[in-house]
C-alpha cells in the first residue's frame, strides 16, 4: 500500500524550517512537492509583476532542492478544489499535507480543497508555519485577540517560539510510470513570469529563492542590525534586513529568523546592541501583529476597521492619485519614494509611511486607493501587512492614536537630511539645493528648469481640512 504525500506549497517556498513539511518527512518518505498556480490569484488585477518575477524564482531554487533530495517539485494549474484532489487521486496519494494561512481568500479556498479531498476518501493535514504563534495563542487576559500592538508585542516577547524542525536529507520520488500518469492531470512545466502575463525587466532588491534568503540575513546580522534603531528610518542608508518579500513567500522560516535575532542578543556584549536587536525583533512582530488581525477581522481586507470611516468624504481627485502613482506631486521625498516603488518594485518602510499619509491627510484619497496601487507594485506585497500599514496611515485602523499626520518637508529634513535619498531618484533635481530639496520650497522657475512639477496641493491648507473632516465624523458617530 503506498504512503506518498503530496506536499502542496504556497506560501513557504523552502525546504527547511517547514513545519508542515517536516511533519509531512515524519509520516513518510515517499514525498513530492506540488505548487498549483491558482487562477483566482494569477488573474486579479492586483498582482505585481516583480512578486511574480521574484515567486518564480523560488520555484526555481525549490525544484532543484526537491531534485538533489531524490524526489520532485510538480506544477499545476487551475482550480486547486479540483486540480489538487484530481492529481491525489490519479497518483494514489495516501494524504496532502499544507501550510495554513490568515487571508480570506486562502481560507475559503482552503475549505473547498478539504471537501473536495474527503470526497475522494484522501487524508489531508495541515499545520501553522508563518508564524511564530498560532492564532489564538497570544490573546488578552480576557480571551480576545489584540487591537493594539504593545500589548501584543509585551505577551507575544514573553512566549516561548516553536523550535526549528530538523532539516531534511532525503526523500522519495515518483516512478516515471507514475509520472506519466500525473501529466494525464495537468502536471505542466514551470513557466516562466512571461508566460503567465507578467512582464519585469529591472533587478529584484532581493535575489529569488532559500540560499539568497540566507545568506541575506547571516549579511544583516553581522552589519546593519548593530545600528538598526538609529539607520532603520534613513532611506538613503541600507539599514533595514530587505527581507520582507522572503517572509512573504516563506524562501525562509520565520522561526529561523526569530532564532538569528536570539543568538544575537544572547551573543551581546552591548547594551546598544541588545536594543538594536530588541527594535528588530519588534518590527518582526509588527508583521506577525497584522497577520494574526487579518486572522481574527477578516473585514479589515474589505474596508476600515474603524465605522466613522465607513463614511468618510474622501475627495477621490483621479488626477491627483495619478500624479502620486507617478511621482509628480512637487513634494520631493514622496515622489523620490514613488519612483523607488515603480522602478525596483519595494519601498523603504520610513516612506511607505509618508506616501500613505500624504495620499489619505494631504491628498484625501481612500487609502483603498493606495493599498491597491502599492500591491499592483510591491515585490513583498502581502495582504495583511499591506493593509494594517495603510490602514494605520489613514487612521482608520486599529491604533490607540488614531490621528496622525505626516509633515513631507520634516519627515525629509529628519532622515533625508541631506537629500541623497531624493537626488538618487529624482535626478532632475539633483543640482539644486539640499535645503530646498527637503523642505520642498523649489521656485517655479527651479521647477520649470529642471522639468519637475510644483505642488500639487498646499499641505498646511490640506492639513487643516483633513482635521475639520475628521471632526465631523467623529461627532456624527
């Protein structure tokens, strides 16, 4: 009697420290992995096509990790609630085993794979691997999920992390007979981003795959973290770990990270370094904070959490939004920090804050807008961090300040200080003045010289209706 599982990957596109995988190496040898292209993600009209280019090349990797073990990474395409238990049943598969995961989308899909997997009598398993706690394990004294990050971060810092499984050395494969029998079903070659419709030609920040994820954050972990809490907010300075796309395909295990940050601190002779270490290990937690939010309020992903948003008097200016989309908008750090996210498909934390302030405070556009947009763009687009970000900028999140308002010229005065951030992508403005660079008070004939546009709005007069606006709804609810 066969014991093969099939191990369906989404979004944990490595070998080790893969918790279902693992699981999966203890039940048996006989293991093929199995990545379904899922046309109701592929055909949505907010997918990047860098976040592609990038998921491809993880394949890549995967396909040649799962060969050197002795088994193989099959492609499928379509409806995973049929393909997947399709495929089970054609190759005689004992059980497929998965990772779980918060979004909407993929628990909905989830549930459809598992009724369609029990019809066809095929055993399936699934386990949490994303995270470092599993829903439901850091919750209020109370019982109920967080709505506001310190406490969460001050119970979460307090748990013990799950262990890193052990790695694995072998498996077992699929006969060519079998094999054959697999591509009656659809079993497909990798294709490429091209072939599946997305088109990227400019280098990734960060190279595809396990090995690059590595050896990035061994990289980080003996240089930028000894000076994150200070370098973090400093575009122009290459102070954050850049791993943000590895985390959202799992090229590499979030336990694995955690570990590297424990090691670290353990390994510390300095305070400054503890706390630098300590600063990372939050913003670790930031993500981990969104995803169990997205887990517990699914709405999050259709709308404001807050209901007095629900009705807010966004302007909703088309030219405006499309001035921002481009980088136009005459205030130099946000349009520098568009042209970053349209150029190399990321942006720096520090200005994925300012762009969103200033599209929801200044230009008064539903951050809805915005969160599209940056997932039409971003490399490490990821529903739940994307969201709870934008919804923390437009106020309308959880977030026990909920009004907050980005000044551009003192956030680039700050930590642009010296314009290298905006020189580097705004070229045209590259022999003008620093002070006029970051205060953004470039003279029209300035502008007109060097081809860049004047403001589009005034931010003191944008400022003060975003406050009056906020007022009223307040007041009505």
């Amino acid at each position: 009697m066969t014991n093969l599982i099939i191990f369906w990957h989404r979004r944990d596109l490595r070998i080790s420290d893969n918790i279902g995988l693992s699981k999966a190496r203890q039940k048996s040898s006989q293991i093929i992995g199995l990545f379904c292209f899922d046309l109701n993600i592929l055909e949505r009209d907010d997918i990047a096509p860098a976040r592609i280019t990038y998921m491809i090349g993880c394949l890549e990797e995967l396909k040649q990790k799962y060969q050197e073990l002795g088994s193989k990474l099959l492609f499928i395409q379509g409806k995973p609630s049929q393909v997947i238990p399709n495929l089970a049943e054609n190759l005689k598969a004992e059980s497929v085993f998965w990772n779980r995961d918060v979004e909407p989308y993929s628990r909905k899909r989830d549930k459809q794979v598992i009724e369609a997997l029990e019809e066809k009598g095929i055993h399936h398993q699934s386990y949490w691997d994303q995270l470092l706690h599993i829903p439901g394990d850091v919750m209020t004294q109370s019982g109920d999920p967080y709505k506001v990050y310190t406490p969460f971060w001050n119970n979460l810092s307090q748990q013990k992390k799950a262990s890193i499984p052990r790695d694995i050395n072998s498996l077992e494969g699929l006969s060519e007979t079998e094999l054959k029998e697999g591509k009656k079903v659809g079993i497909i070659e990798l294709p490429s981003a091209t072939e599946l419709g997305f088109s990227w030609d400019n280098p990734l920040i960060l190279s595809p795959g396990e090995t690059a994820a590595k050896e990035k954050l061994e990289y980080f972990c003996d240089s930028a973290i000894n000076d994150y809490q200070e370098q973090r907010n400093f575009p122009a300075i290459e102070g954050t770990s850049q791993l943000s796309a590895a985390l959202k395909f799992g090229a590499i295990g979030i336990r694995k990270v955690w570990q590297a940050t424990v090691n670290l601190y353990e390994n510390s002779r300095s305070d400054e370094t503890r706390e630098n270490i300590k600063t990372w290990q939050k913003e670790l937690a930031w993500r981990e904070f969104y995803q169990h939010c997205l887990y517990f309020f699914p709405e999050l992903a259709q709308g404001p959490y807050r209901e007095e948003f629900k009705a807010f008097p966004w302007d909703n200016n088309e030219e405006n939004f499309q001035a921002w989309c481009e980088g136009k908008t005459g205030y130099p750090i946000v349009d520098a920090a568009m042209r970053q996210l349209n150029e190399t498909g990321w942006m720096h934390n520090r200005c994925r804050m300012i762009v969103a302030s200033f599209l929801t405070k200044d230009l008064m556009i539903n951050w809805q807008w915005g969160e599209k947009y940056f997932m039409q763009q971003l490399i490490d687009g990821d529903l739940a961090s994307n969201n709870g970000g934008w919804q923390w900028s437009a106020s309308s999140g959880m977030d026990p300040k909920p009004l907050r308002i980005f000044n551009p010229a003192s956030q680039a005065q700050k930590y642009d200080p010296d314009g290298e951030y905006i020189r580097q992508w705004l070229p045209e403005l590259s022999s003008l003045d620093t002070g006029d660079l970051v205060t953004g008070e470039i003279s029209p004939i300035d502008c007109h010289s060097c081809g860049y546009p004047q403001p589009i709005v005034d931010h003191q007069q944008q400022q003060r209706k975003f406050k009056q606006r906020y007022k009223e709804i307040k007041q009505v609810n």
